[in-house]
C-alpha cells in the first residue's frame, strides 16, 4: 500500500496491459463509486451493511480459490461459500459466536472437497475471506461507535493508500519489500503512516478523543495495512498473477481493492475484541 503505487495494484494479468494513464483514470472512477457505497452501507449498517460485506468475502474467497486450484471446484466453492453466507446471516441476527463457529465449518469443507495438495491454500482462502466478513461485523455492531469504528478504519487506509502512492512518486528510494512487491519504497510507508496519524489525530482532536492514543492506533493499522497489501502480493507473486482478478476496473480484483482493509479491519478488531468483548469491539478500539 505504500510506494511508488496504490495498495490495490492495476490490472496486468493477460494479455493487455492498460496504459498507465488509461489505468490510473480506471481507478479513480473505481474508487468513486466503491468508497461512497462502502460509506454508506456503514452508515446505514443493517442488513445493507451485511450484504455489502457478505458479497466482498465471497467474492475474494472466489479469487483466492481460482488463484489456488482454478475455475473447476464449483462444489468447493460452493460449499465454502454457502458457509460464509450463512455466516452473514447469523451475524446479522445477532449471533456473532455462531457465525464465527460457521467459518471454521467452511474451512473444514474446504479442508474435505479441496485437492490433495492444496488443502492448505483453500483452508487459508476461507480463513482470509472469514476475516474480511466477520471483523467489519463485529466493529459495526455497536450502535453508538460502530459507524465512526469503520470511518476510522476507512480514512487510516485510504490515507496509507494516497499518501504512499505519492509520497513514493515524489521522494523515491530504497525499496520496502523488494523481492515481493518492487515499486514500493520507503519513504512511501512512511509518508502513507505518518498522515495516516496526522488524519486520525485531527479526528481524535475534534471528537475530543484520546489523541495520543488514536494516533498510535494509526499508526499500528497503517503498519498492518501495508503488510497485508504486501502479504496479498506474495501470494499472488507465488501463483504467478498481477492480480487476483478483473471484477474492478483499473483496480484489479477485490482482494487487490481490500488487501490493506483486511488486516487493518483484522487489527483493529482484535484490539477492539480484548478491550471491548463480542459486544464492544467498535468502543474498544475507539475509546481509551
């Protein structure tokens, strides 16, 4: 998430490559549509919310299992998919234990119809889809905080996100990772952390919220964005794909769109789950 490119990198599996400058004006077009309607399906919160983040989770455990075993396991995918859907239901009626006890089922199926040799792979789809379902879940339960949990989720990434893109255009330098994603640098991760605190401690200063504390939890998820950006391309690297997808244009798939969102909303959930409980995520992580 942080270099010389976005989080989500463009599209350059086949055989055509967008421009950079056709690509890049993709992308905008993408995220103006994408970030207004993830807004508001947090806002509204309810069942909206519920399907909007029931169809990313089967959508990226869709990507991940091509990426793993190809297009042929309908009943695979089926049976895996059926359980993170049944998952979202039950989150939504309130049943949050269950629904996290209904993933570990889907990864026993994908332990049971998955090849010989892949278990593992298909087993980590489902754990990795499982997280980009159930952690927004659990933060947006809270009626008071679970709407402000997600902005604060949403402004930390997409800050890493921009800031690490242009930061690394302007400044350049030594490479972040560059055996598993080149482009990145960085004075890219360090522009895309720091104004992911300034952001988050001009929010804190406003809500009179902890600042010192709300910028160090910045801090934290920005780190953890960017390494879940750079641990979705070493799996695409290992599979030998640019991305994990075409579903977004100009951004790829949306694992490419959501890689730094999982593990800052994984992060931030866990943080929110020791100090809030089931039934406080959202408070745990906002309020200190």
């Amino acid at each position: 998430m942080a270099g010389v490119e976005p989080v989500s990198q463009p599209g350059e599996t086949g055989s055509s490559v967008p421009a950079p400058g056709n690509n890049i004006w993709l992308r905008v077009a993408s995220a103006a549509v994408l970030a207004p309607l993830a807004l508001v399906a947090a806002y509204v919160g309810g069942w909206p919310f519920v399907l909007f983040w029931g169809a990313a989770a089967i959508a990226v455990l869709w990507e991940w299992i091509v990426l793993a075993v190809g297009r042929g396991h309908r009943l695979m995918f089926s049976s895996c998919a059926g359980a993170l859907a049944v998952a979202a239901m039950v989150s939504w009626r309130e049943r949050p234990l269950a629904a996290i006890l209904l993933v570990g089922l889907g990864a026993l199926a994908a332990l049971t119809f998955a090849p010989r040799g892949r278990r593992v792979w298909v087993t980590a789809g489902i754990v990795y889809a499982g997280v980009m379902l159930l952690a927004p879940l659990l933060l947006r339960r809270d009626a008071g905080e679970g709407f402000l949990a997600m902005v604060f989720l949403f402004a930390i990434v997409w800050t890493t996100d921009i800031l690490g893109y242009f930061g690394g255009r302007a400044i350049g330098g030594p490479k972040l990772a560059p055996a598993v994603s080149p482009k990145k640098t960085w004075s890219g991760a360090i522009a895309g952390a720091l104004g992911a605190m300034m952001v988050a401690a001009a929010g804190a200063a406003w809500l009179s919220f902890d600042i010192v504390a709300i910028a160090l939890i910045a801090l934290l998820l920005s780190i953890a964005a960017q390494l879940g950006d750079l641990l979705e391309s070493a799996v695409k690297r290992h599979f030998g794909v640019k991305d994990a997808s075409h579903l977004i244009p100009g951004h790829g798939g949306v694992m490419d769109r959501l890689d730094g969102f999982w593990a800052a909303a994984l992060i931030g959930c866990l943080i929110g789950l020791a100090r809030g409980g089931i039934d406080g995520a959202a408070p745990g992580l906002m309020l200190w």
